[in-house]
C-alpha cells in the first residue's frame, strides 16, 4: 500500500469514528492529556532498569532515561494508591503479556490451572497461550441460567482438579465473580483475577474490590473500562510473596522495554481516575442499565434479565428475531454504530456485545443511550435506510465531541509534582 494512501485510511478511520457511537466494549478513548503524552518525545526512548527492579540503581545504559524512571515512579505510586495495593508493576505492554509473565511467575510447565472457559466468556488466547507452554487447563462450571461461576460445582472438584492457581480470565462479562466463596472453597490455591474487562469499574470503586474479596493477584490491560493507552498492570497485596517472581519474569523473561510513552499516558490516566474515576464508573453502569431497559423495552432479546440485565459496562443482544445475528454487527457498522459480536456465554449463539465506556468519557447519559438504543432498534428492524440512521447518528455524535473525567493542564501539573514528592 501506498504512503499516501495508507495515511488517507488512517485520517478517514479517525473521521468515522469521530462520527460514529463506537458501543465496542473493548475500547474506550483517552483524554487529550494522555494522547499528547503518548506522542511526545518519550515515543522514541528506551528504558532497561527500573525502579521496581533496582530501586537505587540509576540507569547507565541509556543516558537521559531517569524521565522514564521518574514516570514509572509516578504511576506505581498512583497504581497502588487507586487500587489500595502493595505492589504495582506497570512495565506490561498489554493484557496477554500480563497473562505470560503470571503462568510464568507462578506456575511449571505440567501445571494444571482453572480458568472460565472461552464458551463461558473466557479470554479467548488462554488456551492456547498454556498449550503452547505445557500447562494444563481445567473449565471451572459456569451457571449459564444466572450468568456466574457455579461455586458449588467447581468445589465438588477442586480437590480432584489440584489446581496450581485459579485464574479468572472472563472476558465477556456483566456481574462480578462470587469471589469470597471462591476464596473460601480454595484455601491455600491462589486466585488471579483478570480485570481487562473491568478495570475502570474497580478503579471507580462501583464493581467489586478483588484484592479486599479473596483475590491474590489482579492485573490486566488498560484501554477498556479503564480509559487508557494499550498498556497493562500487576497488582497485589502479598508484595512478600510474588514482588521477586513478577519482576523476575517481567524484566528478565518477557518486557525488554516498557514503551515509555504508552507507560507515561497510563500514568495520566491512573490520576485522572484518582480524581474522577468514581463519578465515570458510576455514570458506566447508570447508562449500562439504561440502555439495557431501553433496548428490552424495544422488543431486543437482552440476556441477563433475571438479574437487572447487567453490573458492568457490557449488555449482552440476542437478535435472531430481527436479522441473521452474524450479519448485524457489519450493518450496524453501515449505519454509524460500532458493536461487537460474540458467542453469548447464555445461549452459547451468537449475539451482540454493547459497551457504555467510550460513550460515557464523552459525556452521554442514560437519555442519551435510550436514544441510541432507538437507533439501534431502527436499524435491526430496518425501518430506515442505512445512510439516514447514519445521519442522525452524526447529529448526535456531534453534540458528544470532547471527553469528560479529565482535569486541566494546570491541575496536571499539580498532581505530578505531588506523587514525584513521594
């Protein structure tokens, strides 16, 4: 592909969805702030030693680096203080590095390890990922009626199974995990919770705290709920226990270079949602609900009902009564509304998968996805042409145009001094 043509589709890529609700659960947009960090010069600079491995070792191999290691100095102090952690590693480039460096950290090859099936909504690369290192894998039993773990199965089996760790890796996702059953039921095994999906949520203190219920370990990546860079995290209260393993296959085995920009941008972010993090996530699960009713009311199959539909920033559709359900994600496309389709965890068919993250950082409300929901209603029932849903989506796009839940320069600046003091 041309130059000139490559850089064409990228701008035109940026317009769309510019003038698109972008309703994919997996993205979310950072603020201005953060996106000028990730540009600027720290793009083109390498970092070796850090300071959660040499904590008083300067950095001689690369001179001019000690910016990066002031960065990461900031944002393990902000990882820690948002999460209420011991232990913050924020080198992970992504959330299937962190997933690499745990199996790495904690288990041997011909472990066995539970995890949620990718039937059930679990990560979709984790099977294939233990395979490729020899570990083995065991479902744990999942409810498909109330759309959780089934505790009482998984602990008729735990001892049988002996796994080496329990990690849940769900990925598609709407109620929080019964954790404190499933600490209780696994006594000494440790339990990692992957909050990919969920990270702003816990951040914004309105989903479930994993470190206070039983989790020894949470980590994942953070540009879904949590509105960041593609960048990732560990956490941990047992800093005693795991602090030399995870930096050892961090810095050792799978993260030469942090990408300090990516590192920097995240830092902004976990300060951004310091300050603003609780009235986000609560203003996520508000329009999550919203558009849940809004789009039941409107005759769309949405899973979950039992239970209030949903607790998370996903909605989960089954709309085979409208149109070929693998056909709808690509003419919703058509129409200016960005979805994800998956395999529903509740029906084990194929369906819809909506997200309120990105939409909600840039200021919508229950109202407003209401009114999505119409749209989306209007175009499975294909009562108006592709082009004129797409319009009227422009129009409303149009009044959503500058992300919420950030702070000012000025004010930045502030909050940066305040943790390099520390």
């Amino acid at each position: 592909m041309e130059i000139d043509l490559l850089i064409e589709k990228i701008l035109e890529q940026s317009e769309v969805k510019s003038n698109s609700l972008n309703l994919i659960p997996v993205e979310n947009c950072m603020s201005p702030l953060a996106r000028a960090v990730l540009a600027s010069d720290l793009a083109h600079r390498y970092e070796l030693l850090g300071n959660s491995i040499v904590p008083k070792q300067k950095n001689f191999i690369f001179p001019g680096a000690g910016l990066v290691f002031e960065v990461e100095k900031i944002g393990i102090s902000a990882a820690k203080k948002l999460f209420g952690a011991e232990y913050a590693n924020i080198k992970p480039i992504s959330g299937l590095n962190c997933i690499t460096i745990m199996l790495a950290a904690l288990t041997e090859p011909g472990d066995t390890i539970a995890h949620i099936d990718i039937s059930n909504g679990g990560q979709p690369h984790f099977a294939n990922l233990c395979g490729g290192i020899c570990r083995k894998l065991h479902a744990i039993p999942y409810d498909t009626e109330n759309l959780q773990i089934d505790v009482g199965k998984f602990a008729s089996e735990i001892k049988t199974v002996s796994p080496k760790i329990i990690y849940l890796d769900q990925s598609i996702f709407l109620f929080p995990h019964p954790l404190k059953e499933l600490r209780e039921i696994a006594g000494e095994i440790p339990i990692d919770y992957d909050a990919s999906q969920v990270m702003g949520l816990i951040a914004g203190k309105q989903f479930q705290d994993p470190l206070r219920e039983g989790a020894d370990l949470m980590n994942g990546s953070t540009h879904k709920s949590f509105p960041g860079p593609q960048h990732a995290l560990i956490l941990t209260n047992k800093a005693g226990e795991y602090r030399e393993k995870l930096d050892f296959a961090t810095f050792k085995r799978f993260v030469s270079n942090c990408h300090a920009n990516d590192m920097a941008a995240l830092c902004v972010t976990l300060l951004e949602m310091l300050e603003f993090g609780e009235d986000y996530a609560k203003q996520v699960i508000k329009n999550s609900k919203a558009l849940a009713l809004a789009l039941h009311e409107r005759g769309v199959d949405v899973q979950g009902e039992k239970r209030g539909f949903t607790e998370s920033h996903q909605v989960w559709a089954d709309v085979k009564n409208f149109m070929v359900p693998e056909e709808a994600p690509l003419f919703l496309e058509e129409c200016g509304i960005m979805v994800s389709g998956v395999r529903l965890p509740s029906t084990r068919e194929f369906g819809l998968r909506f997200g309120t993250g990105e939409m909600t950082r840039f200021g919508m409300k229950e109202n407003d996805f209401a009114q999505c929901a119409d749209l989306v209603v209007k175009a499975l029932s294909k009562k108006a042409k592709p082009e004129k849903i797409k319009a009227e989506v422009k129009e409303i796009r149009g009044r959503f145009c500058k992300t919420k839940f950030t702070f000012k320069n000025r004010d930045a600046k502030k909050l940066f001094s305040k943790f390099l003091s520390k």
